[in-house]
C-alpha cells in the first residue's frame, strides 16, 4: 500500500512527553501544550483563516511528575490534520507550566488573539505569509513570531515556558525519503525540561489493497 502524495492525507501528532526537571518548586507541576500549524493551503488567504487553516490547539496534562513519561491514548495528541498539506507543512509548538491548577487556556489565548495586540500580532503573520508564498523560511519564522507572541503574553501571566519545537515537512524530497517524513516518529535531542517526539500518520484514502492481521497459529 503506497502513500499517494497528491491525494493521501496525514496527521501530525505527540506521541508522548516527558518532563526532565521540575519547574515549579513544590514538584506540583501542571504543564500545558500549544500548536500551532500552517500549511500550503493556509496561505492562500491566512487573513480570513488563520484560526482554521493556521489551527491554534491547547491540551492541559496536571500534576506531571519528572522524568514520567505522558503517554497520549491512540495515535497521539493531534496537532495537525488529518488533510493533505500540500507542498509543506509548518509546525510550532509551545510547552508551558501553569501558575494555577486548573484555568481556560483556550479561552485566554481566544481573548488575547482577539485583543488589538493579538490581532496585531496575526495580521503580521499574514502578511509575511502572503508576501513570501513560496519561502518556506520566511514561514517559519512568522509561525515563530507568532509563538513568541503567546509566549510572552502566558509568561505576563505569571506561567513558566518551558520549551519550544518547530519545523517543516517538505511533500517533494529530493533524497528519496517519503513525503512528509510519512511513517517516522521524529526524535529532537532532549532540552533541560521536555524531552517529546512527533509523529506523522499518513492516512491512505483509498487503499487499492487490504492488509488483514495474520494470526500465529498455536499448538494445542
């Protein structure tokens, strides 16, 4: 069963995570993750679709121990997808510590992105996004900024950052890997608090052949 690039579609998620060290004193510590992702579709009007095709997502783990592993169930926790990206997928991802047990992370992101400085903040992005279509650099950076922005508006909040991932997915590679990176779980060297993989799902939309499980045959 092959991956149709043009067609087929994928889904970007965090597998698992673990937390090195502990940020809060009393060992207490309720992380937080946001993502957020763009793709080739997204830029064709960021504008009007940023909080669709330029999706913002937050998940809340409490109480976190160091050096636990979080396992998310199924596949992963979904950042992206499932769509086909297109020529290139961007990626950003936000790990916080919250200074309170239990709170609306969404909500507050929501009210901040609707504030004049979020706005502000967005329409750079799209703006760069617009102007530099085909500069995938330029991209990330702005989807950086844009993480940055959150970052800093969440830490005058009284929470802690705690780490940042980001990169690119590429559909036509020249090196005769799969598009996307399709099927690999991508490992980053661990950094002082978060030590976390992402992996890429392809999702067949209309397999020409069915795989059936084989089940080993046990002596009686």
């Amino acid at each position: 069963m092959s991956f149709d690039k043009t067609n087929d579609q994928i889904a970007l998620t965090i597998p698992k995570f673990r937390l090195r060290h502990s940020p809060d004193l009393i060992g207490k510590n309720e992380v937080y993750i946001i993502s957020i992702a763009v793709d080739e579709h997204g830029l064709a009007n960021p504008r009007t679709a940023l909080n669709v095709d330029v999706g913002i997502k937050n998940v809340f783990i409490p109480n976190m121990k160091r050096w636990s592993w979080h396992y998310f169930g199924g596949d992963g926790y979904l950042i992206y997808g499932p769509k086909n990206p297109g020529s290139y997928l961007s990626y950003a991802i936000l790990y916080m510590e919250s200074n309170k047990k239990s709170r609306n992370i969404g909500r507050e992101i929501h009210e901040f992105l609707s504030s004049d400085k979020g706005k502000d903040s967005l329409e750079t992005f799209a703006g760069l996004v617009t102007d530099n279509i085909a500069k995938f650099n330029v991209v990330t950076t702005a989807l950086k900024g844009v993480a940055d922005v959150l970052a800093f508006f969440l830490q005058n909040n009284g929470d802690k950052y705690l780490d940042f991932n980001c990169g690119t997915l590429f559909r036509d590679l020249a090196d005769g890997s799969e598009p996307y990176h399709a099927g690999e779980v991508m490992h980053r060297p661990p950094t002082h608090f978060i030590e976390d993989c992402i992996a890429v799902k392809p999702l067949i939309q209309n397999p020409t052949e069915v795989y059936l499980p084989v089940r080993e045959e046990v002596e009686q």
